[in-house]
C-alpha cells in the first residue's frame, strides 16, 4: 500500500511544483508519401498524417484525466521533408508546409515539426530548394517547425550551409517583422541533430525511425529546485544524489505515459526525453535551480560548473528509471522561456558569451536569444559556426535558435506569447567576420586522439 | 483495476459519506482508507477498486470533482499506477 506522504508527494510536484508531460510527441515516417507532381506528394502527407494522429490529441487528453497528470502538448514530426520532396519536379516546398500545416490543425496538435534537411556533408538539390523555401515556408504557416542540420563529429561544419542559414534567419525575420519575427522561433540551426527527439521546434522523424512511434518528453525544472531547497548548505555530493532522485521519479513517471500512450494508440513506444524544460511560468525555471545551488544570479561566475552537475544529474537519474532515454535529455537553457533566464539577461548577469560557454555542458544549444534587428547576416552565420563547433568536437548535440528582431535595440523586450515567452534584446559583438564567413566549404572532422 | 482518490481541505462534516454515497452508487468497493492531518490541511485518501465501476471513468471523475466543489474540497480520482511508478520499483 502507498504511504500518505508518497501520494501528497506527487500531487504537491504535479499541483505546485509545476511537474508536467511537456509532449507527447508521434514521429511518422512520410517515405511512402514521394511522388513526382508535387500536388499529389501534398495530399499522401496530409491523408497520412491525419490518419495516423487521428486519436493523438483525445488519446492523450484522456490518459491526463485518468491519471491526473497534466500533458500540455501533443505534437508531431515528421520525416525531414527534403527527403521525401526531393522526387518531385517543383521547387515551390513551401506548399509541403502547408500540407503538414493542415493537418496539424485536422488532428490539432500545436506544432508539427520536420520541414528540415540534413546537409552537415553537403547539399542535394532537394536540400537546397527546401533551405531556400524555409523563410515562405515558416511565414506563411502557424504550426509547422522547421529544422536543418548543418554539422556533425563525422562529417564536420557544412561552412556553405551555415553562411546560407544567416541568410535564411534573416529572411524569416523579414518576413515575419510585424510579428517580432516569429518565424526565426520556428527554425533550430542543429549540429549532432538526433532521430528521435520529442520537443520542437528542432523534432522530426529520423531515417532509422520505424513507421510510427511515440516519444515522450518530460519536464520538471520546478520540482528539482523544490527539492533542491530541502538540502540547503549541503555539499555537492548530496546536491547531485538529490537531482538525480528527483530525475528518478520524473522519468518513471513519464514512462508510464509513454507506454499507456503507445499501448492505446496502438504504435510502439521509442523513448522518454528526460529534459528539463523551463516555461516562462514562476517556479518553472532552469535558471532558479542554479540559482539555488548557491549563485546570486544565473550567468555570474559558477554557472557552466553548476549547470554542468545539473545536466549530468538529470541525465544519470533519468537512465536508471527507464531503459530508452533518448532524445535531448538534459536541461535546456532557452532565454525566452525561462523566468530566471529573462531576470538575468535584464540585470546583466548573462550575456550570450556566457550563454555559449554553458552550451558545452548543457543539452541542447543557444535557444530563443534575440538580438537586435540589424545584425547581420555574417554575424548570425558566425555565431552559428561557433555553436557548431561546440557540438562537433565535444560529441554532444549544439542548436541555434536565433531571433534577430527587426527595428529593436540591445534592451528592448520582444513577446512571442505563450510557451514562446518574452526576451530582452540581446547584446552581440560588434566586430564583423564576413571574410572568415564568405570563405565557404567544410571544416573537417575533428581528430579523436590526442584528447587534451 | 484500482485507482487512488484523495480528498484535501478543511475538515467537516459528512467528508466520507459524501465520497462512499457516490462510490456506493456507482458500485466501486472501498478497500482502505486513511486520513491525516497534513501540513494543517486535513487530506484523506481512499484505495479503490473501479473495475466493477457501472459509469465511465471520466465520469466518476466528474461526479466526484463536482462533490468536491460542493463541499468546499479538492477531490481527485487517479489510475493507482502513477504512484506506483513514481515510488515502487
């Protein structure tokens, strides 16, 4: 029998703490889904994914009454569109984005990641008219996500692609100006991108996926700062013993969704993405946790050692509790969307060299940093490249997600609602690196001896 | 299959004949219940087995949530299995 003390455990973690099913995410292969006039290729998509996500959003609706836990997204993604538009004649991708956009809304799901290309050795012809047609692709829809690999450890940095992804972000940015460029919120830049990813807006449905899957990412900034607060003073043995606890009981927790999800929809079940993702909710934040190891303020000095422990915490109570973590598993550091992150960048305490340094220990990359409106282009493909390389030669998975927000200035504040959140402009070095940028071509792989 | 209901408030009158009339009338068997004064909120918690449970489960949710509102109490019905996980290996 369960003890009291267990049961208001839980509900305080699920009712104050702010613990919750972040994403029940289904991955569906569109391989099928090719073919030469462009037209009919849309309407394979659009029957497919509907068919298959048909019970996605009821099913998990009722999985959070009967278990009372809340699920706040129910999404899909997809396999990346370049792939499967490349067989046909026309150049015009972005009706594949609204193909997957429809569908999104039939089965109502709130995004619909996978409008992405995997170009980190090189372009097809389908990658390249994919890339090209992101920032109409993105502009002219509300649901679909769009991501594009530009590096790996094996292949290394795709330099072509990442100057042509400046461009492409400053696009979007344009296009989407009377709506604080909303658009570039949508676009993650990856390097080490993974399959199986569950959380947008970087999700699609990886080449060694199966036919259909469900992933499923949990969340709890909230209930690890809780816990956190109950070991004050004590050492950092005991910090990491106390996260990866909490991590524990987290994932067993999303487990149990992902499975009861999978038994009901009746399609296998691939992995528990144990991220801690923040919201801009009080009591949700990533950067409080770190706060409350000891830091006056997130981004001071300290940070990418206590972000470090964190991360890895996460990540080793997470893999006892289930035997399929995947995804990004770890903690995000998206400035937007996370309370403490926003107070930090205000006061000065984190600047986006901070932010770059703290992407070597943490999950995924630099996320929702806006910066000012007339950066250019070569700058945004800098930054890029210095995120790359990040990833590539620590093996880990590196993102950009990158707002340049048209007509505002360093301490300006952009609002993109909801999940989304709000920024403050972001300060970027003034110094230019176009000719280190026009030069083109593949940085090469990185050696893997003579570690120092 | 058992599901866990807890009730968390201010204590009065009738708390468990409010909950067991409607448990009685939808056929679901009590199989243990506890109650305790936690962090000054009164908060009782009822084992239930729901598969002989003649309405639909969202319902009995429903019904319950609606006694809770009420009586001026959180009532809550949950599958038993998401603590399980959390605290059972």
């Amino acid at each position: 029998m369960l003890r009291p003390f267990e049961i208001i455990e839980t509900l305080e973690m699920i009712e104050k703490e702010n613990l919750d099913i972040r994403t029940i995410t289904m991955g569906i292969s569109l391989r099928d889904c090719c073919h030469p006039d462009i037209n009919i290729s849309c309407q394979k998509i659009y029957d497919k994914i509907t068919r298959y996500a048909e019970k996605l959003v009821i099913t998990g609706a009722n999985i959070e009454k009967e278990y009372g836990i809340p699920i706040i997204n129910k999404r899909i993604s997809v396999t990346p569109i370049a792939l499967i538009a490349e067989s046909c004649d026309s150049a015009d991708y972005a009706k594949f984005a609204l193909a997957m956009d429809r569908a999104a809304n039939t089965v109502g799901v709130n995004f619909i990641g996978g409008f992405s290309a995997l170009v980190h050795k090189g372009y097809t012809n389908g990658d390249r008219k994919l890339i090209a047609s992101i920032p109409e692709a993105l502009s002219t829809t509300n649901k679909v996500c769009s991501s594009v690999n530009i590096a790996s450890t094996k292949a290394g940095i795709n330099m072509d692609a990442v100057a042509e992804m400046g461009i492409i972000i400053k696009k979007c940015a344009e296009l989407t100006a009377d709506n604080n460029a909303l658009a570039c919120a949508k676009l993650v830049v990856f390097a080490n991108a993974v399959e199986d990813n569950p959380f947008m807006a970087g999700a699609f449905h990886g080449i060694g996926e199966p036919e259909c899957v469900i992933n499923v990412g949990v969340s709890g900034p909230g209930v690890v700062k809780c816990a956190l607060e109950k070991v004050k003073g004590a050492d950092f043995g005991t910090v990491s013993e106390t996260i990866k606890k909490t991590a524990f009981k987290i994932t067993r927790m999303g487990e149990l969704v992902a499975r009861e999800a999978s038994r009901r929809l009746n399609v296998p079940f691939g992995i528990v993405d144990l991220s801690l993702a923040p919201t801009p909710a009080i009591g949700d934040s990533v950067a409080h946790i770190l706060e409350e190891m000891g830091l006056e303020k997130c981004g001071t000095h300290g940070t990418t050692a206590a972000l470090a422990l964190l991360n890895d915490a996460v990540k080793k109570g997470g893999v006892m509790a289930s035997s399929y973590v995947g995804g990004l598993s770890g903690a995000f550091i998206p400035v937007s969307e996370d309370a403490g992150m926003i107070s930090s960048v205000e006061c000065g305490a984190l600047s986006l060299e901070k932010l770059e340094a703290m992407t070597c220990v943490c999950s995924v990359g630099l996320d929702m940093i806006v910066v000012p409106g007339d950066t250019s282009a070569d700058t945004i493909s800098a930054i890029i490249a210095d995120e790359a390389a990040i990833g590539v030669v620590n093996t880990k998975t590196t993102a950009v997600r990158i707002i340049p927000a048209p007509g505002k200035k360093v301490g300006d504040i952009v609002e993109f609602g909801g999940l989304l959140g709000y920024a403050p402009v972001m300060k970027v070095n003034s110094y230019g690196s176009a000719d280190f940028i026009k030069r083109g071509g593949r940085i090469p792989a990185p050696l893997h001896s003579l570690k120092n | 299959m058992r599901a866990i209901i807890t009730v968390i408030g201010n204590d009065r009158v009738g708390i468990i004949a409010g909950v067991s009339n409607i448990l009685a009338a939808t056929n679901v068997n009590i199989l243990d219940i506890t109650q305790t004064i936690m962090q000054d909120v009164f908060t009782m918690i009822t084992l239930v087995e729901i598969s002989k449970c003649n309405i639909p489960f969202l319902d009995l949710s429903e019904r319950l949530e609606n006694k809770g509102v009420e009586m001026g109490l959180r009532i809550q019905i949950q599958h038993e299995d998401i603590f399980n996980s959390m605290h059972r290996i």
